[in-house]
C-alpha cells in the first residue's frame, strides 16, 4: 500500500536543541498532519495544514505544508525531555468515496537531558 | 468528556481463535475509523463506518476480517481465526464530521496471537 517517506527515522538530540523531520510522497494530499505517539497510546495530533505553502506554528511546533503537496516538514525548537516519542507525518486524501489518511514510519526522538 | 474509549488494551489469542475489538468513539461522533499498525510501522487505514452503515472497507483483509458500527453500542473489529500476522496494534479513531483533521484516536488494542 502507499506509504510516505518519513526522514530521518530516529534522532538523539540533546535537551535544549531543535528537531527538523520531513515528508515526502510522489502523490499529492489534501490536508498533511503531524502526530506525536507515546509508548502504549494512540497518537495525538500536534498540527494540522490545509493549503499548499502554508506555514502554521504550535508553541515549539512549526510545520509547513509543501508548494507542491507532496511534501512537509515539522521542526521542533528548545527540544525538552517530555518531547520524546514517535513523530508520523499523515497525508489526507479521497479515495474510494471517503477521506483517508496515509502514515508515515515516523520518527523516534530520543532527548537526552 | 472522554475520548475515544477502546477496549480491551491488551488482548492475547491463540491461532485459530477469534479476537473482538471494541471502540466506543466520543460522544456525538458518528464516524468510526479503523487502524492497523505493525510493529516499527505507521498506521494503516482499514474501514470506515457510519452508524450501521459500512461507507470504506478498501483497507481490510478479504478474509476473516469485518466491523460494525450498530445503531446502539460500540463499533466492532472482529478477527476470526487468528494467524501471527494478526498480531498488531489495532486504533479506533472518530471525528464528527467527514474529515480527517477531526480525528481522535484511542488508545489502541494491542492483539498478539500465540
């Protein structure tokens, strides 16, 4: 099945530093959106983009939604202990009548204090 | 106000058997989804319910797969007799309109098969 490229697959920072993970598809979405998942739990929305070029922040959290669609990146500024766990990136599209979303690998961030 | 309730979290079934999943969405939302996600893996979309009614099952397995969504109670991912390969963790998300940026996801079933 389709699948997003997630890069890179795992990061070691130190407390304090910044993050940037990104996403590609050779398809096009609707809407991109970052998840944070917690060992044992589902995963939480962090940001959601909906149009092409849109760049959109949440506190630490800035993402950005690619010209192209095809793309978008998470960055993750004054990393903190807590920011540990397993980043996906998701893409939203139509398929077969309903709004889907397709996952990335994600990324495990592991924040040394 | 709770979220997303799914049950059990932690579910462990011998081949052959069948496995039940249950998932209770927030109140009000009447669109189910199910997800799939494999060890070291992303999520995988696997059906899209309504109450009573199935409107996406393009992700599920041909066989031995099906979910509902009756008109009281919880939605329902039944598993009938259970391979290793089933052995996964399993996410119940629902949002109340017809959009994906209205998700909210469970806690997820973990199913392992022995």
């Amino acid at each position: 099945g389709q699948q997003l490229n997630q890069s890179p697959q795992s990061m070691f920072i130190q407390e304090g530093e910044d993050v940037s993970m990104n996403c590609t598809s050779s398809s096009i979405f609707n809407t991109w959106l970052w998840y944070k998942q917690d060992p044992g739990e589902g995963p939480v929305l962090l940001i959601a983009l909906y149009k092409a070029g849109e760049l959109t922040s949440n506190g630490r959290l800035t993402a950005q939604f690619g010209i192209t669609r095809k793309d978008s990146f998470l960055n993750i500024s004054a990393s903190i202990p807590s920011d540990v766990g397993i980043y996906f990136c998701a893409g939203s599209k139509t398929q077969g009548g309903s709004e889907k979303l397709v996952f990335g690998k994600g990324m495990k961030l592991t924040v040394n204090p | 106000n709770a979220g997303v309730m799914q049950n059990p979290r932690h579910l462990v079934r011998r081949r052959g058997q069948e496995a039940r999943l249950r998932c209770s969405p927030m109140k009000g939302h009447s669109h189910v989804y199910w997800y799939r996600q494999l060890p070291e893996e992303g999520l995988k979309f696997m059906v899209y319910l309504q109450k009573e009614n199935i409107i996406d099952e393009s992700g599920m397995p041909k066989e031995r797969f099906s979910a509902e969504f009756p008109k009281e109670g919880p939605s329902i991912l039944r598993i009938q007799q259970v391979v290793r390969g089933d052995s996964a963790a399993y996410f119940c998300a629902s949002s109340l309109l017809r959009d994906s940026y209205g998700y909210t996801f469970g806690s997820g079933t973990r199913l392992t098969v022995v």
